[in-house]
C-alpha cells in the first residue's frame, strides 16, 4: 500500500464538535493523519446539534485540512445514525479510498458496503453499545448487535478500547481484536473567569461531572449520594442530553431541594476548560463506559478523580484516583465525605494525574499504531 492513504471516516454525528467522545476522537485521528501527509475525508451528519441548535456550527469543506462531507440524514429519534451512515457507507465505497473507517457498533451495520466494493475496512468499537440503557430493547438494540456481528464478519481489523471488549470480542465471536486505546492532550491550566462569572464557582469550590446526561452515567446516585454529603461545595453537573430529555428532568427533580447541585447543559470552549482547570474534585460514577474520554481530560487537568470500579475506569486510573464500587450509593458518599475531608490527599492526587495520564495515553502514538494496522502492520 503507498506510503500516503486515502481515509474515509464515518460513524461520529459531526466535527469539529464535541458532541461526544467519538467526534473527540475521529478530530484527534484526523488532524494528525492529515499532518502526515495523509488525505482524510470525514462523512458528517446533516442537521442539529444534539444539544440544542444554539451549539449548530455552519457547515464547512474543509476543517484542519480535512475534506468534509454533510450525508442525508433523517432527523429522527433512532434513524439518524441510522441514515446517515448508510449513505456514508455508501458515498465511501464509491470514493477513491484506500482505507474506510467506521467508528461505533451500529454504523457498522453498513461495513459490507464498502467491502463490497474492495475497501480495507477498520472497525473501532468504542463500546458495547447494545448495552446502554436507551437500546436494551426493541430496534435500536438489535440493529447495534447486528452491526457487532457485521464488524465481526466483514472488517479487516476491530480496534477496541479495552481489555475487557478485546476479552469479549473472542469470547462471543473467537475474533481477535487490536487493543489501541484513546490519548489525551495535556492542557494549559485556565483559571475560574468565565464560569465565577456565569455560575459563581471559584477554585476547588465544586465537584464536577461531565458527560451526557444518560442513566449509565450513574447521574442518578451521584445526586442521591452527594445530597447526604457534608460539605460547602457545590456539585457542578455539565452536559447534554442525547435523545434523554425525561432523563434529564428525573435528574433535576431528584436534585430538587439541595441548591449546591448546579445543572449547567452542555459546555464547551472556555467554559469547558475552565471547569477542569479549577475542579476539586472530579468523578465519573459510571456503570457502562468504552474508554471515558472525558476521565483522560479530567486527569490532564491534574484532577483528583472519583470513579466506579468498571475495568474500563479502573484501567485507566490504575491507583492514581479514589475508586468506590459500581451503582454503590453508600459507598460513593463515603468516598465523596472523605474526599471533601481530606484536602491533602486530594491535593496529592492532584499533584500526580496529569504527568501520569499524559505518558500513559499519547495521540501522536495512537495515530501511528492506526496507521500501522491501515497498512497492515500489526503492533
């Protein structure tokens, strides 16, 4: 294969955005491939932002060098990942493409089109998504597994984020996967202007979570465990929702009555960074993850992080972050008591995280081992 690659990607809603760790990730691979010397077309879905159209951004041809194509999409529940990436599937096996990337289980559906007509395809799975609470039933969760399936029989290579998903990948299928996990870009730390003045918060005067407002999260017991918490500091929940409005509600509801717990939808730019920079405490009490981008970036802040014991945090975290066990109210609250009351040991936390995580999760090194298994070099 010729040192320089066309690349297709499809599979993430839309870059540049940060509407979810996959879009993170498909500008992360991108923008470095490109670098390279590498041509890297990404299929972006038509229409809104899931977060409301206030973060829609105009559409462009090009970003960082990378061509840019809007693909029909019916907008919705449940059909626009659907349509959108049938059509990618399709324009991708019909462009001049070396290698087409398909990122997450149910685009994957669509991996025997472009194999069909002769192209190496590359699967990253980022999650067993069949397992997330909104697909557990009906449509949605027997298309993700066929995707499963169909990733199993037509990719060349599955990438997987975790031990774990490499571990059920032979289990189920007898398929072996290649273990390539995210990076993370080490931060200039911002302090608290925008968010002091939008929100009130100061330095180490709250505990963040950020992520999708989605019941595997664990949203649920982190208020029910934090409302029990003595302590001044406030609970800062930042993110969207993603086809889960009544979710969201529930959550305001059971927050009601503690005015520490700020809700404050989706964030990004400063603000984003703003809130990692100047956290006390950060804590991701997921039950089902892939590879939390989001804990990466936490720690690349030089955050103290609180995370359940799922493989997929624990993996990342090895000792350098407080653990508590999995949907655990009681046990998340003492972790969030002892946190609040023992400033050293967070401060210690702190002092270790960002060096830690930044040598341990490298984007320069992730992109050269994809490339690697582009060209069929196995690492």
């Amino acid at each position: 294969m010729k040192s320089n690659l066309d690349i297709a990607m499809f599979g993430h809603k839309r870059i540049p955005s940060r509407e979810g760790g996959i879009e993170i990730v498909v500008e992360e691979l991108c923008t470095r491939m490109v670098n390279k010397g590498n041509r890297v077309t990404c299929y972006n879905r038509a229409g809104h932002h899931v977060s409301g159209a206030e973060y829609d951004t105009k559409a462009a041809k090009e970003y960082k060098g990378i061509r840019l194509k809007k693909v029909p999409t019916i907008e919705k529940k449940g059909l626009a990942a659907v349509s959108s990436s049938f059509f990618a599937a399709i324009f991708a096996a019909l462009g001049h493409y070396n290698v087409v990337h398909i990122h997450a289980e149910g685009p994957a559906f669509f991996c025997w089109i472009p194999k069909l007509f002769r192209k190496k395809v590359i699967v990253t799975v980022h999650g067993l998504d069949w397992s997330r609470e909104k697909w557990k039933s009906g449509f949605g969760s027997k298309f993700i597994r066929q995707g499963e399936r169909n990733a199993v029989k037509y990719a060349d290579e599955i990438i997987v984020l975790s031990e774990g998903v490499q571990k059920y990948f032979m289990d189920t299928y007898g398929r072996k996967t290649r273990f390539i996990p995210n990076g993370v870009n080490c931060p200039e730390i911002k302090s608290a202007e925008l968010i002091h003045e939008k929100y009130g918060l100061t330095k180490d005067s709250y505990i963040l979570f950020l992520g999708r407002l989605v019941p595997e999260k664990g949203i649920r017991y982190l208020i029910e465990a934090f409302k029990q918490v003595k302590t001044d500091k406030k609970l800062v929940i930042a993110g969207g929702s993603s086809d889960t409005d009544e979710f969201a509600k529930e959550l305001k509801e059971l927050a009601k009555g503690d005015e520490r717990i700020l809700f404050t939808g989706f964030v990004q730019g400063q603000a984003l960074e703003e809130l990692y920079s100047n956290a006390y405490v950060y804590t991701l009490p997921s039950d089902l993850e892939g590879m939390p981008l989001s804990l990466l970036e936490a720690m690349s802040y030089g955050n103290c992080c609180l995370v359940s014991d799922i493989a997929e945090c624990a993996e990342v975290v090895e000792d350098k972050a407080l653990i508590f066990e999995k949907s655990n109210v009681d046990d998340l609250r003492e972790k969030l008591q002892k946190a609040c009351d023992e400033v050293d040991m967070v401060e210690g936390m702190k002092r270790q995280a960002s060096d830690f995580i930044c040598s341990k999760y490298n984007w320069d090194e992730v992109v050269e081992r994809t490339l690697d298994l582009y060209r069929g070099r196995k690492s």
